[in-house]
C-alpha cells in the first residue's frame, strides 16, 4: 500500500499542477515493518512539498491526502490514513535591492574573488517568514563548506548541480573556515543594516 501511494504521489506535479506552475512532491521517508517476511500493521510517510503560491501549495497537499485515502481504501486498511502537516516555508525571494546592498558589503568585507553568483535556484525557505512578519526586506545567501579546490572546478567546468548541496546525504562541510566565514558573514550583513537604522 505505502509503495503504491508513493509511485502515486510521483504523477501529481505532472498531472494536476497547472503546466505554467511550479511544485515538487518528494517523498524522503518510507518507515514500514520489522522484518522481511511481516507484513507491517502500519506505515508512515515523509511527504515534502513545495510551491512558489499557497494556491498551489493547498492543491498539492489535497492531492496527497486524496490519493493516500484512495489508495487505503483500495487496499482495504483497517483504518483511515491519519494525515499530520507541520511545516510550511514560503518560496524564497531575495528583495532586488537588498541583495544588492548586502553583497556590496561583502564583497568589501572578504573581497570580490571569494564571492561566487549562485545560479537562481526555485526554493522555499522559512527565513522569508521572519521579514514578512517585521515588514523588512530578506535576504538569503549561502557560503561555502566544502573543500576549495574542488569546488571550484566544479563552478569553472560547469558541474555545479553535482556539489553535494544541503539537502543531500553526502553533504559534509569542512568546518573551518566554513564556521568562521559565516559568523563573519552575518556580522557584515547586521553592521550593514544597522548603520541603515
């Protein structure tokens, strides 16, 4: 049952998200059974959806709740599935001109050879939570955790999309200078916007 929801789950964005939207249903976790030879009483699902509007974000997470129960009653389950939802993040938008101010001060701060343009990404993030609450514009960077050289190359050859990123299982950052580059990181960017206030 849970392996039939999960190849279900694969065909919403393809079926349901209107074509001129953006969504991804990723299914990370699959927790079922003991043991090979028992069939489990349950199984439990980590569905992550995202979506640059509510609008779409709602219609996905109905989708999911519709092919799960469609497919526990197919299969006879005892029970109802139980649905839990617990985190929502809004797409990640970067204000224009804030970006452009805090970057200037970085490139100041640790010099224009160590900044690196990111290829535009689509992702949600809950920082953007935080500037819709107080009204102030956000913005978000990365920096570096993974061994120069390397990825370096990576950016020159046109490999970026194979650097272990934060979501991945072999994601593992040096820690220095990634500690200490980021603390650096957020001090430049608070002066910068302090000296504004």
């Amino acid at each position: 049952m849970a392996a039939n929801v999960v190849t279900r789950l694969q065909g919403i964005v393809a079926r349901e998200v209107p074509p001129a939207e953006t969504a991804v249903v990723t299914v990370g976790r699959l927790k079922a059974g003991t043991k090979e030879n028992i069939i489990p009483e349950s199984a439990e699902l980590g569905v992550n959806i995202r979506a640059f509007t509510p609008a779409v974000r709602d219609l996905v997470r109905s989708a999911v709740e519709r092919i799960v129960t469609g497919e526990s009653r197919t299969s006879g389950a005892p029970k109802p599935p139980d649905f839990t939802w617990f985190a929502s993040a809004p797409a990640l938008v970067s204000e224009p001109e804030a970006t452009k101010t805090t970057v200037a001060a970085f490139s100041e701060h640790f010099g224009a050879r160590r900044l690196l343009p990111m290829p535009q990404v689509n992702a949600s993030e809950d920082v953007g939570v935080f500037g819709e609450a107080l009204g102030v514009p956000t913005v978000f960077w990365f920096w570096g955790g993974l061994e120069a050289e390397s990825t370096s190359a990576a950016f020159t050859e046109g490999r970026v999309d194979e650097l272990p990123s934060n979501h991945s299982a072999a994601f593992a950052p040096v820690v220095e200078p990634t500690l200490s580059t980021g603390v650096e990181a957020l001090v430049v960017a608070a002066l910068t916007w302090l000296g504004k206030v």
